[in-house]
C-alpha cells in the first residue's frame, strides 16, 4: 500500500471539515444521539462522506469513517490523503479502534483532522493515532 507523503505541516482542510459538517445532518443516531460525519478526500481531491448508521443492537453499528471508506473503496477510488471528522461535544473525538485499523490499511498515514460544531480542531497523522500499526506487512 502506497502510504501518504510524510509533510510536517497539515494541508488544508477547510472544505472536508465544511463536507464533514454537512454529512452529520444525515448521521441515524436515534440511540445515542451522538451525530458524526465524515469526508475523507483522495489525492486528486474527490471527496467522500459518511457519517454514522446506528442499530440497536450497537455492535452493528457503522462509524462515519468506515461508511466513507467503505464508500469510496467501492466505487473504486483509492490513494487518500486526509479525512475530516466532526462532531457536537465540547471534546474531539478521535476515530475508534476498528475506524483507525480500517483508514490505516486503506488510507494509510493520511492526515486526520478533529473538529467540533465549535470550530475547535486539531490535526495529526494517522501514525500518531495509530502507532505500530498492524497492516499486511505484518503478515
């Protein structure tokens, strides 16, 4: 897997933040309601929403960056280079476990922006989230 260039500085990421923000309208979050969403752009800058599907069984329940993803791989698209997730809680949330082994295997160390309603964010590579990650180099 071809990983993301390794730039000490943060692109920008206003537009997928923006993206972001508008595919948590569309979360089914009857349960918690805890609305997230997601876009998550390629290198040649097609970006990909999602945002999270929950059931009530929760284990069933898909994250806002794996249903990007998942979109994106099944259209066909690969080679990705950010992601931007944004939800309404004073804290960031950061993406799950299962959400950083599937951006890692398929996204690689792209950048990972984490933004509130607020406007507060921050930025980091998927390395820096997922540190000695597990991937097919493993295998």
């Amino acid at each position: 897997m071809k990983r993301a260039r390794r730039g000490r500085r943060a692109p920008a990421l206003g537009e997928i933040v923006r993206l972001a923000r508008v595919a948590r309208e569309s979360a089914h979050a009857p349960f918690s309601g805890y609305k997230v969403g997601a876009a998550l752009r390629a290198r040649d800058g097609e970006v990909v929403t999602g945002c999270n599907v929950e059931n009530a069984t929760y284990g069933l329940t898909l994250c806002a960056e794996r249903v990007a993803v998942f979109k994106a791989v099944s259209e066909g698209m690969r080679g990705f280079d950010a992601i931007a997730v944004v939800v309404d809680s004073p804290k960031l949330a950061a993406p799950c476990g299962p959400c950083r082994q599937i951006l890692w295997e398929f996204c690689g160390d792209i950048w990972v922006r984490m933004e509130n309603l607020r406007g507060r964010g921050v930025t980091r590579r998927m390395s820096e989230l997922l540190p000695m990650a597990f991937d097919q180099g493993n295998l």
